[in-house]
C-alpha cells in the first residue's frame, strides 16, 4: 500500500470532518494564512482538491471558483483519482514535477489547511506523528520553490526539539503558537 495515499485519506477525512463543522457564522474569523479568512480559506481548500484531482489525470489549472460548500465531495474525487495506479506513474505536464510529489503537495494542502482552520475556530486537529515526519522532510526540500512560488511564507524558527508538526508548520511559515 501507498504510504502517502494513505496518509492523504486520512488527512482528507480530518479535513472534511472539520469543514462540515464549520458554521457560516465563523466564515469571517481570520486564519493563520494572512490573506485568508476562514470562508476565503474553505474556498482556496475546494480549489486545491480539484486542482489536484485535475494534474494527477495531466489537466490543467482549473479557476478558482467562490466558495461552493462542497469540499467533501470535491476532496472525494480527488482521492478517487489517486486510487489509481497510473496517477502516480510519471511527471505532470501541468507543473512539471513527478506526480509522486504532486500527491505530497496535495496532503501538505490538506494537513497545513485542515490546521489554520482549526486554530482559527478553536477546534483541535491531529496529525499522526509519521505524517508530520513525511512532511517535514518534504517541505524542507520544497520550502525555497515554495518560498519563490508565494505557496510558503518565511520561515518561522521552531526549536529542533519542538515536535516534527510545529516545525513542519515554522518551515511552511506559520507559527504553531498562532491564536486569533
């Protein structure tokens, strides 16, 4: 089994358990993504799983759309078309990168999103230990593309002995301590 599909279902589910819980009476709480509120964010969130979904099958970009409330769903399809054997086979035309990372780019999304929504609602959300791991090591690697694509903001020093999620979330840019 595919370590990282599975680790994607199980960021998706988290994440789609917690968007079904948010009410439209906390859509105007920040986050801590800067440029997005919560409803901003739930929106860049449906986005992302489309996206996916579209350059693991060699598609494009597809817009941006306002909010639709159907991340779950959106976020459904896109595993359905990680199931496949063939979406993990080669590079993507859409970003030039191997799917394989594609796949990583896309549980980074739903794990670091899944936590600003949490943090910005006061809800909790747990990542398994050897998720943050993977991903941790990942976005080191990643974090000056990151960096140069305006995906990740500066780093946030987190001590080396600070659990691998809050260092994973100081090398995306964003402080662990953040409160609304």
């Amino acid at each position: 089994m595919n370590e990282t599909l599975t680790m994607l279902r199980g960021a998706a589910e988290r994440t789609s358990k917690l968007v079904t819980e948010i009410g439209e009476d906390e859509f105007a709480l920040p986050t801590p993504c800067a440029d997005y509120d919560v409803k901003a964010l739930i929106n860049h969130l449906e986005w992302v799983a489309t996206l996916f979904e579209s350059l693991a099958q060699d598609g494009e970009f597809p817009p941006q759309k306002e909010h639709t409330g159907d991340f779950p769903e959106r976020v459904e399809r896109m595993l359905a078309v990680w199931e496949r054997p063939e979406s993990w086979e080669g590079v993507s035309q859409g970003m030039g990168l191997p799917k394989s990372a594609l796949a990583t780019m896309a549980l980074t999304d739903l794990v670091a999103h899944g936590w600003d929504l949490a943090r910005a609602t006061g809800r909790t959300y747990e990542v398994e230990g050897e998720t943050a791991a993977a991903l941790l090591g990942f976005s080191r690697q990643m974090a000056p593309t990151g960096r140069e694509r305006g995906v990740f903001g500066e780093e946030v020093p987190v001590p080396e002995s600070a659990p691998a999620f809050d260092r994973l979330l100081g090398v995306i840019g964003r402080d662990p301590a953040w409160k609304p």
